[in-house]
C-alpha cells in the first residue's frame, strides 16, 4: 500500500483529490493508495505518520511550502499538485525538494497513476509544463556544452519523468549504465538529487 499526505488550503480541491485517490480504476495502478492525513488533521495525527508521498498544493502559497513540507517529511516524495503553470514556479518547486509537477485543470486524474509512478523513482510532469520545461532546458548552451550526448538523452529522460529502467529501455542500454551516467551528470553540476537536476536543467 502507498500512503499519502495531503496539503491544500482549498477544502473543495482537498475534498475531490482525496475522492480520486479512493477511486477504484482497473485501468489505473493496483497499488492501494491510503490517505493518512490532510491539512484539516495534519496537526492532530499527522506528524506522527510518515507518508510515502507529500501531495502538496501551492496555488495560495509560495514554493517555500515545498523545502518546508520536505523537512518535517524528508522522507516523503513531494508531488506538487496546483493550478499554476508559471515555469518560474516549477522550477522554483524543483528547488526545494519536488520531483514532480501536476497541474489540477489537466492531470487530476492521472493523480494516482502519478503517485505510483512518483515512487517507482519517476516524475510526473503536466505535459505542457514538460515541454516548456525542455525547450528551456536544451536552449541552454551550458547545459549542452557541459553534457555529452548521451549525458543530455539520460537527462531529458528524467525531464520526461522516465524511471532509470524507462531509460534503459528506451536508448537500449542496461540499469547500471543508466546509474553511472547519473552519477556523471550530478558530479559535473554538483548536485545531489534528481530534483535540483531538473532545476538545474531548467534554470
């Protein structure tokens, strides 16, 4: 089962993302996902229950919110879930410890199929943020100048919110092949983590 937490100052978002999370769907995951907790019972419970995935909603917040949520949960995958589109925003997510960006009006239900993927060491990004995302990226010169070529295929693969498997498959190499250029991509631009590599490719 995959546990999640909630957090979005809309009561009636929050009521209808909780709905398509308890949603039974053959065509979606069979992975059971489990709300632990929402903002309305976070402070009561919540804190003393470690989510898999942190839904987080930031359309009447800053990104802060995200470094914030990431550090009572370091655990916890972050899932931004919102309304904003600003790729400023995105990218400012990324930052702070996201790995994945849902837009509401377009992705809410794809909600549970983005959780499992969230976990399976992917990102799901709203499609036209992704592309807006990779135009950016790769009109970057000191992103091309710094990767070779297959150090961008592996890092557009991760923009695309391919797992390392994905990947794999998709350029026809093995896992482990995958992991070391990763490993290579986050050396050359001294990061950490898939996140700040995303922020890093789309700065």
């Amino acid at each position: 089962m995959i546990t999640v937490g909630i957090i979005d100052m809309d009561e009636q978002e929050r009521v209808e993302t909780k709905k398509i999370i308890s949603e039974k769907n053959i065509a979606e995951s069979t992975i059971p996902v489990h709300v632990l907790f929402d903002r309305d019972t976070l402070a009561s419970s919540g804190r003393n229950q470690v989510p898999d995935v942190m839904i987080v909603d930031i359309d009447h917040q800053d990104s802060l919110i995200v470094e914030r949520v990431k550090s009572v949960f370091p655990r916890a995958e972050i899932l931004v879930l919102t309304n904003n589109c600003d790729v400023r925003m995105v990218r400012s997510c990324f930052r702070q410890g996201a790995v994945g960006y849902m837009l509401k009006k377009t992705c809410l239900q794809s909600l549970k199929n983005a959780i499992t993927m969230t976990l399976g060491n992917g990102s799901f990004i709203s499609p036209s943020v992704n592309r807006a995302l990779i135009e950016q990226a790769f009109s970057a010169k000191r992103s091309e100048n710094l990767l070779t070529a297959r150090e961008l295929q592996i890092a557009n693969g991760i923009l695309e919110g391919l797992s390392y498997k994905m990947i794999a498959q998709k350029y026809a190499i093995s896992l482990d092949t995958v992991r070391i250029y990763i490993k290579r991509i986050y050396r050359k631009f001294q990061i950490n983590s898939k996140g700040e590599l995303i922020a890093q490719l789309t700065a």
